[in-house]
C-alpha cells in the first residue's frame, strides 16, 4: 500500500529540487498536483482540501526556514501535516484493572472482522495476555465457523452459540471469565451503517459486555464512502480506533488519512498479510515517511528483532566487513531473511531503495533455488568458490535442479559483492561517506545512513538518493 | 542495524542474479497441497493443459477424488426443486434499494439545480459530486470537459443548470452503451461454466449463493464447485448456500488446489447432466503473483471440455475506490473478465468506479448486489443505477 501515492509525490517534489525559489505559482502548481494524488489514492474530498489549504497557508505564509531549499521546505511542510493527519503517536493498549480487557471489533460486510480478530487475538498473545474469542457474527452462514478454524490454529478458544448476538457475547464474556482469560474479543457480524435494526444490534452487543477498546475494521481499498460509514459507526458506538485491511495491496490507503481525520481516532493496526502473523500496531510518523519515499525503518527492525538471530546477525557482519563472508555464511542469512516473510516485502520497508528494486517481484522460488545451489556444493567449494570450474559447476548444477548459468549468475554477484564488501569494509565501520552509483551500491549507501542514526526523519537529506 | 544491511545485501544478490528473478511461477499459499501423484484416476481423466509448460498438468488430487466418488460425503444430495414458500424470490427495483442511500449527492445536485446560469462554480461542484461518489479524478476531468464543450459549442445552454445535469446523466447512461448485460450460457453439450474472481471480502461466495438460489429457480440445475480451499470455512459457507438452494456442491480439502476442485466439479456436473458450475476461488488481492498464477491456472481448467466457460465475473465491493480500477485491470490480465458483479450497492456506497472502469477498460457490468436476501441480486441497469448517482 501507500507506494502509488509515495511515487506521486516522488514526482511531484522531484522537479522542486532544481528550484531556487518558490513563486505563488508554483506554490499553486505544486498543490493541485498534490490534490490530485490525494484524490486518486481515495483521501475523502474534504479531508483531502482541508490538507491542502493547511500546506498552502505554511507554504505561503512567513514560516518557511531561510535554511532550507523550497523543496525542503514543502516537502518538510507536507511530511509534517500527513503525520499530523495520520495521527501523532501509535496506540496504547491500556489493559483493564479488572479484568478481562473487552475488545469490540465491528465493520462493514468482506472489511476483515473475522480475520482481523483472529489476528488481534495472536498478538495479545505475543504481548503474554491470554486472549479469548467471542463469534457473534450469526448472520453470514460459516462465520463462527471460520473464527473455530482460526482459533484452532494459534490455540485460543472461542466461545459462540446459536442464539442471538447479545446473548453469544454475554454468554461468551461470563465464560472468559469463569476461565480466567484477560482479554476478550468480540467479533460481529459486518452491516450496513444505514441498517438502523443491525446498528441498533450491535449497540446492545456493546452495551451488553461495555468494552474497553471498540475499533472500526476498515479496508484500506475503501472509496469515499469509508469517511461516512467511520462516522455512522463512531456516533453509534464511540470507536477507540481503527483497524486497517488488505493494506498489503496497491491501495494508496486515502481511507486511512479520511477515517482517522474525520473519527479522530487513530488507526491502531494494520493487518497486512494472509498470514496470521501479519498484523501490526500502526505507527503515524513513520507511516508519514514511507509515503514520502523514506522508507520504514522502524517496523524493519521490530519485525526483524522479533525473527532475526541478532548473533548471527553481527557475526555475518563482522565476517562481512573483514571479508571472510563465504557461501555458507550467505546461506545462514538467507535462511534468516526467510523466517522474516517475503522478501519484497522487506525491501519495500527499507529506505532509499531504488524504485525498480522496491518493485522487483523477487520470487520465493529463486531463493529456494539459491538454496538448493549452495547446498549442492561441497564445504571446500563454499569455502572458496574460485576452486568450482566446468565440471563442478555441471555437478552442482544437476545437484539442484538448476542450470550452469543459475549457477555462473550467482557466483558471479557473489563474488562482486565481496569485492564490494572488502572495498566498502572498513569505510562502512566508520559511516563514511560513499558515492551511490550503481543498484547494489545504492543499497549500501543506504546502509550507511542507517548506520549513521537515521532514524527519524531529519530534514536533510530526505527522500530518495539518486 | 547490521541485519538491515545483510538483508539489502542478501536482496541485491538475489535480485541481481538475473536469470534466477525472471522466473516467476506459481507459487503456493502456505499451506501444504495433497500430493497429485497418488490419484491414478485423475492422470488418465485430466488431459494434459495446453497452455502448461510440459511438466505437471494440474490433475485432481486423490482428497478430492475420493469425495466426489461418494456423494453423501461432500455433494448435497437434494436435487433442485422448489424453494420454501417463505423465500419468496422477487427482484426488488433496484431504484429502491439505492434510494435508501441517497441525501450525500442529492445536495451537491440541488445546488447546481438551484444556479442561476452555469460557470465554473458549476462544474467544480459537480466535480465534487463525481469524485465523492468514487468516480475518480481523471474520470470525472474527462467527463467534464466533455460538458464544457458542450457548454461551448452551445449544445446546452449556457443559463440552463438542469439542462447541464439532463446532459451529464445521459452522458453517463451512454458510457454503458453497446453493453451485453446478460449473462451467457453456452450452446454445446458440456455445462456451462461461470468463474467468479475478486480481492477478498468482496462478496464472491455469498454471489454465488444468490444466483444458485436464481437459476435453480428458473429451472437449471446447479452444481458449486467451492474452489475457495485457503479460507477457513468458506466451504461450509458455501455449502449452507448450496442447501438452501438446492444445488449440489463440490468440495476439495482445506488447501487442496482449487483447480482440481473445479475440474471435479465440471466432470461431476457433466456427468450428471447439470446446466451450470458456479465456480468460487479464494480472495485475492491483485498485487500477489503467485495468486494471480494460481487463478490462471484455475481458468484453463475451468474452460477445458465437456464445460464451456462462458463468464470469468470479477465481483467488486461497490465501498471500493479508485483500487477499483487496478483490480479490473490486473484481473482482466491474468484471467480475461467478461463482466463486473457490484456488490453491497445498498449502503451508502455510490460504486462510482465502475465509471472508472467503463472507461478505461470497457467491461460491462452484469449484476448488482442491493441486499443480504437471495432476490438482492439483480440486473444492471445504467438508466437506474446513474439515477441513484443522482439520488
């Protein structure tokens, strides 16, 4: 999600640069190209001109810093208001002093309750609650279904009977209790919000268990329409926040700016993925970033720190910079990198990738090839490639199903990447300064601005490197 | 920070050993499929994909097999009759059904009514009107400068507001013209096959259960093939719909390849003289490779003798925005779209992308969504829908 609108912006703001000053005119030029990107990401009209007009009066008015480049300056101005729009800070999830913690999930129909809430469920698990799940979504044939299915599968209970909502969920929270589970979910059934009987349904569902926390299941493909059904929802139920769906799309995610501007809630999770693990707390500022092309580092690391063997990590560092990164040290990193998730997903988090790179489709097949081909080789030829001529090439072709020129490709990338590595080593150590000049040199340059503490978003320097 | 810089590093091997990224085949969900190997019976009944690169022709796996065989087990064995009296199945007007959501656009509409003559106040607020109903911005820019000039050239008159929005309405319904709205059956022997496409949570099942429920009605008899194998329960989901029916459903196991299951389901509806296979596949979202490889496949399955594919119906959420058009648009080319089904109308959602689509990829739309009852499936109709527009 939101990369359509980054490269929009990329656009935009790359003819800024060459700019020494910034007339009205181009003020003016520059704001409606923004209006347009907001509009065809789906940012809802209003909030969409309410943006503008407020990046028009900083642009125009007496803030500008004299420091700073007018391309700095807007794209300072426009990062800050996303942000500001986005939301300030993550949420955090205030747990009950008596427990259980009600957490009330409700939507329109095919947003991702079901799923979301199975989600939902898993990470109060990895933050060591124990997590129960209510299904009283009776409406749409199998739903209580799928949440058994789902609840079975990360090992949490669900409890749900065929009576009425109210009563599953009153039922469902008396049963939480007496098995002494501290967080509750409450998943129901997706309606209309002009459903005045269901919307009335799902007040007595919510007034029946009082919950702690009630978020508004939103798909981030949603149109225009999401800005009032968020409001119908909010001014029936009081939201806590908002979940966002299928973010892991081509949706440019305008309904997350919208809802969370209009609601003023923020937007807690994001669900991002088929995998039950996909789902993560929300992050305005960094997701402000990303759309302005500078990368999320932030989320990288958690996700890494969370599946990442940091020793090893450091130790394939250190062989790396000292220039003994052998074959079999790749294999451990690849096979680190695989536990992390698809790997294009990585690269779209990371900073100052290129936009080809950000866009290559890298399949998981190849890295499953890489694999076989590596493990085809005897320890003496990952030890030192160079002894691997025609004939072993052949053998470890035939070994891994692949060709010789699979094979001749990966040495050869392998091999430049040493010769890189051994150039770059102890310059990288330091955070020296590097010219970009090529894919894989670009990468690296990028590293060493994360080296060097780029964590947040500093003014200088922003976007991406070309 | 030094797995960051593994991680690019790894990256750029991978992604720079050429050879190795242009491939990209079909990659599986993360489930692990039933070994095809086993089933004896499917290898000498599949004929070889002609589409396939030479290895593995998608054959039914032996979980699937064994179900169809015994008809207790995974095919309702109620035949197509008559429905309970109290599922009366009367097509509501879909004038009706919109009008529940009308007010949002009706302002905007009033205001440029209540003009006295017509400038560019105008046409922002219809800009405004167009785009709040998710027509989108190049859309509405090309629909409007058409009634510019048609302001212009004198065609309507300059002082006239409601001749501007009289203009703008057929300009509108016009977009749908030349539109086969029907859906098609086929004319050989074999059932007639329709696929049902689309990014998850849009409606496809419950699609699906509408029109069994419809064409039973008219006397075809209907056979599901429940090719959502990834979701949980969307098998039994479909198969509640298959009950109230009366249509006979094929089922393959959790994770099983759906194209198998469509294959069996084709074979079983031909062999039992059925009409028609209502094929569901699991929700996609557009941007995954591997799912879109995945649906290909399921297509040249679907359209392999005795079944006649006649309809590939990609469904779409009428809440959906400008994304809208990027799913048409990638559906339609992995798997060639006959036609758009426009689901949950009956909320506030005004579904002005298929505008969007219309024009830009010329689809047709076939059916609306108006209501969660069987009879809440109806025919589009552009002189309607275009009315709810204007609300």
């Amino acid at each position: 999600m939101f990369d359509t609108l980054t490269d929009r912006f990329d656009a935009i703001l790359t003819r800024l640069r060459g700019r020494g000053r910034l007339g009205d005119a181009e003020v003016s030029e520059v704001l409606r190209e923004i209006r347009v990107a907001l509009l065809e990401a789906d940012v809802n009209l209003g909030v969409a001109q309410d943006l503008i007009e407020r990046i028009r009066l900083r642009c125009t008015g007496a803030e500008l810093a004299k420091y700073l480049t007018p391309a700095q300056q807007v794209i300072k101005v426009v990062n800050e208001e996303l942000t500001a729009t986005l939301g300030g800070e993550a949420l955090k999830i205030t747990y009950a002093s008596k427990p259980p913690t009600v957490v009330l999930l409700a939507g329109l129909q095919g947003s991702g309750k079901t799923t979301a809430s199975a989600k939902l469920a898993q990470w109060f698990r990895q933050q060591g609650r124990h997590p129960y799940l209510i299904g009283a979504d009776l409406q749409r044939p199998a739903a209580v279904e799928q949440l058994r299915v789902l609840g079975a599968e990360i090992g949490v209970g669900v409890f749900s009977e065929p009576t009425d909502p109210v009563s599953v969920a009153r039922s469902g929270l008396a049963e939480s209790e007496r098995l002494g589970r501290d967080v509750v979910i409450v998943d129901t059934a997706g309606r209309l919000a002009i459903d005045r009987e269901l919307m009335d349904e799902v007040r007595r569902v919510s007034a029946a268990v009082h919950p702690d926390y009630t978020f508004f299941v939103v798909d981030a493909m949603t149109g225009q329409d999401a800005v009032q059904t968020a409001e119908a929802f909010h001014h029936t139920l009081q939201l806590d926040g908002i979940i966002l769906t299928k973010v892991d799309g081509d949706a440019r995610g305008g309904a997350a700016l919208s809802v969370k501007q209009v609601v003023g809630r923020p937007i807690a999770f994001l669900s991002t993925g088929e995998r039950i693990a996909d789902f993560e707390i929300f992050h305005p500022d960094r997701l402000a970033s990303r759309i302005l092309g500078m990368g999320d580092v932030l989320s990288l690391i958690e996700k890494a720190e969370r599946e990442y063997d940091e020793g090893v990590a450091g130790q394939a560092m250190d062989r790396l910079i000292s220039g003994r990164f052998t074959l079999d040290d790749f294999l451990d990193q690849l096979r680190q990198i695989k536990k992390m998730g698809p790997l294009t997903g990585l690269l779209s988090m990371m900073p100052g990738i290129p936009k080809e790179m950000r866009d290559a489709k890298v399949d998981e097949r190849d890295v499953g090839k890489v694999e076989a081909i590596i493990c085809s080789m005897t320890p003496v030829e990952r030890a030192d490639p160079s002894v691997l001529d025609g004939s072993r090439r052949l053998r470890v072709a035939h070994g891994s199903g692949t060709s010789t020129t699979e094979v001749n490709n990966l040495l050869r990338q392998f091999k430049e990447m040493q010769k890189m590595m051994r150039g770059v080593g102890p310059m990288a150590k330091l955070a020296g300064a590097g010219r970009p000049s090529n894919k894989a040199k670009s990468a690296k340059g990028n590293r060493k601005k994360v080296k060097g503490g780029r964590v947040t978003p500093s003014t200088k320097g922003l976007g991406p490197p070309r | 920070m030094t797995l960051v810089i593994v991680i690019v590093i790894v990256a750029v091997v991978l992604l720079a050993s050429g050879g190795l990224v242009v491939s990209t085949r079909a990659r599986h969900r993360g489930r692990a499929l039933p070994e095809s190997g086993a089933s004896q019976v499917g290898s000498t009944k599949a004929p070889p994909a002609p589409l396939e690169p030479p290895p593995a022709p998608p054959r039914p796996s032996a979980a699937v097999l064994s179900t169809t065989k015994e008809p207790p087990a995974s095919i309702a064995p109620s035949e197509p009759g008559p429905l309970a009296p109290e599922e009366p199945l009367v097509r509501p007007a879909l004038r009706d059904r919109l009008g529940r959501a009308r007010g949002l656009l009706a302002g905007y509409l009033e205001g440029v009514r209540g003009r006295k003559g017509i400038d560019e106040a105008t046409f922002e607020q219809l800009e405004e009107a167009l785009i709040l109903a998710d027509v989108g911005i190049t859309t509405t820019t090309r629909i409007l400068d058409d009634l510019r000039a048609k302001v212009h050239t004198g065609s309507v008159a300059a002082s006239d507001p409601a001749a501007l929005l009289q203009a703008l309405q057929s300009d509108l319904v016009s977009m749908f013209e030349g539109d086969v709205e029907t859906l098609s059956y086929g004319d050989g022997d074999g059932p007639t096959v329709w696929l049902f496409v689309g990014v998850n949570g849009v409606g496809k099942t419950t699609t699906i259960g509408k029109l069994a429920l419809q064409e039973g009605r008219e006397g075809r008899s209907v056979v599901l093939a429940a090719g959502d194998t990834f979701r949980a329960a969307a098998g039994e989901q479909l198969e509640s719909w298959a009950e109230r029916a009366g249509a006979r459903i094929v089922r393959g196991s959790d994770g099983a390849d759906p194209s198998s299951v469509i294959f069996d389901a084709v074979q079983h509806a031909a062999s039992r003289g059925a009409d028609l296979v209502l094929a569901d596949t699991a929700g996609r979202l557009h941007t995954k490779v591997n799912l879109m490889d995945e649906l290909r496949k399921v297509r040249r399955v679907a359209e392999r003798p005795p079944g006649q594919l006649t309809e590939v119906l990609l469904v779409l959420d009428a809440t959906t925005g400008q994304n809208g058009v990027v799913q048409a648009r990638q559906f339609t080319q992995a798997v060639g779209v006959t036609g758009i089904v426009l689901t949950k109308l009956d909320g506030t959602a005004k579904g002005g992308v298929v505008l969007a689509i219309r024009s830009e990829l010329g689809l047709p739309i076939k059916l609306v969504g108006v209501g969660e009852g069987p009879a809440d499936l109806v025919p589009f109709d552009p002189v309607e829908f275009v009315g709810a527009l204007f609300g």
